[in-house]
C-alpha cells in the first residue's frame, strides 16, 4: 500500500471520524447489567466469542467483498452482501447502529473522494433506501477505493471494532486506560487471524447467541447509557 493510500483511509479508520460509534455498545451494556461482564477477563472473553464466532464471517466477511466492488468500482457485489448482512442482525438496535455508521462513512466519503464514484453511487442507493447501508459494508467499500487490501481493510474494520468495545467498557465497569491497551493488544493476533484466514467465497454465518441475546435485551434496560 502507498503512502497516499493509507492516509485517505486512516481518516475513517480513526476514532475522530464523526460515525457516532462513541453512542453504541452493541449488546455490551446490557451483559454487564445482566452480570456476564463484572471484570476485565470476563469483558475480553465476551469479544474475543464475539470476534470469532460472530464477526469473522460476518461484517469481516461483508468487509473484503465491499473492499473488492470499491477497487473495482462495481457496486453491485457490495449491495449483495449488504441485503445479506442486513438479514443476518437480529437486533433491531444492532442494525440501526450499524446502518446509523454506515450512512455517515458512505456520505463523507461520497462527498470527498469524487474521483470514485463508486462511492457516490452507493450513497445514493443508500440514500434512497435501496440499501441498507451497514457499516462493514461503507467501511469495506471506501477503503477499497482508497486502494487497501481486502486483509487490510478487514483488519482495519475489526480493530475499530475492538476499540469501540474498549472504550465502552471502560464508561461501563472499572477498566482503566492502561488494562484497555493490554486487552487491545491481546486481541491483535485474533484480528490479524480472522482478516487473513476468512474466505470471501464463503457463505455468511454468525453464531454469537450470547451476545445476540444481549444486544436484543438492551431495548428494555430501565436505564441506558449507550443507544444500543
């Protein structure tokens, strides 16, 4: 990868991109009120479960085929799997979230990268609510218009991911910014792991059930901190 390459999808990797992930906990909020998440081993159990069993051939899997119609400037591949992954969420919360993020990574980066219009093609099948939008999907799909692998971009995506969770956890329950890093960085060889080893060419599968559970409860907690 090029050095303007990397920069241009540094920018929606970074946690300063406007997505609004910082209002989200995926489920995690609800685990910790229910007692399944009470320490930091517990925490990095319940997203290392998540990472394998329901993300890697899920949005990591949604992630390289979008990354293939952004290089390409074919969107029809990604608008497939965005319907798939669409159908795959069980939780209502969950997939506003993830189409919430979405729309906005596919709106800035319609609007600043014009020299793909790839990208102005899919926001506006997002925009007209021909596709759902999901965030793996606009993620996937823009880094590979920037010129990112599909490994890359797949580790990219999953690490963003395990950082959202870090800093969830860290409002959440008592895990400071130092015991954060240490779990971040034992997670690094499961993402470097999923990116590599999941098949493109694969059918998508999630099994996560805990977590599925947890993310659907999270609609009647009597209080909330996070939108999902």
């Amino acid at each position: 990868m090029n050095t303007p390459s990397l920069l241009e999808g540094l920018r929606f990797v970074d946690t300063f991109f406007p997505s609004g992930g910082y209002a989200f906990s995926s489920g995690l909020e609800a685990a910790v009120q229910g007692g399944a998440v009470k320490n930091s081993d517990q925490f990095a159990r319940y997203i290392e479960d998540l990472l394998r069993g329901g993300m890697s051939r899920r949005e990591a899997l949604a992630t390289k085929i979008a990354n293939a119609a952004g290089s390409t400037g074919k969107a029809s591949a990604a608008l497939e799997i965005d319907r798939r992954l669409d159908a795959t969420k069980l939780s209502r919360e969950s997939r506003m979230a993830s189409r919430q993020m979405g729309r906005q990574v596919i709106r800035v980066a319609a609007d600043q990268i014009r020299a793909k219009p790839v990208l102005s093609e899919y926001r506006d099948e997002v925009e007209s609510d021909r596709a759902p939008g999901h965030l793996a999907v606009t993620f996937g799909l823009t880094l590979g218009a920037c010129g990112w692998s599909p490994e890359d971009t797949a580790a990219a995506f999953l690490y963003q991911t395990a950082v959202g969770f870090v800093s969830a956890a860290m409002r959440l329950s008592p895990i400071g910014q130092h015991e954060g890093q240490r779990i971040l960085g034992e997670w690094l060889p499961i993402i470097e792991r999923i990116s590599r080893e999941v098949d493109s060419d694969a059918g998508m599968s999630s099994w996560s059930p805990i977590q599925d559970i947890y993310s659907m409860r999270h609609g009647s907690l009597e209080w909330r901190l996070f939108r999902s």
